[in-house]
C-alpha cells in the first residue's frame, strides 16, 4: 500500500481502477468494496481493514498489520 489512511470517493477509486469517467460509479464501487470485504475481513459486516468514510469515500486502515515491534513498512 502506498498511502494506507487516505481516504478516496467513489468516483476516483472508479478512476484508478477502470481509468474511466465515472458516470454512475458509486453503485459500481460499493458492489466491488461489498465484494472485497467478504474475501478480506473476518466479519463483513464489522470492516477492519476496509472502511468507508460517511460522506467522503472509502480508506485502508493504517494498523492492519499485527504490531510486532517491527517496522512493517
């Protein structure tokens, strides 16, 4: 991950991902977020790793590694 935290809308995680215009995109978006959450989190419906930022956009948390003491970096 290049920039865990950041939080990005809809519409520009529709641009990074499918280099398109984002006509209608946040249906698009939320389908794939629902779809990668069932194969990352532990428990879907209570995100840990994926997580939506109310009327901003979504973001990776920065801890989602176990703190070992370690720079994981």
């Amino acid at each position: 991950m290049t920039r865990p935290g950041e939080v990005l809308t809809p519409k520009e995680i529709y641009r990074r991902v499918w280099g398109d215009e984002p006509y209608g995109a946040e249906g698009t978006v939320a389908v794939h977020i629902r779809h990668l959450r069932e194969k990352l989190e532990i428990n879907p419906a209570e995100p840990r790793y994926l997580k939506v930022v109310w009327a901003q956009g979504y973001k990776i948390e920065n801890n989602i590694y176990p703190s070992s003491g370690k720079n994981t970096k």
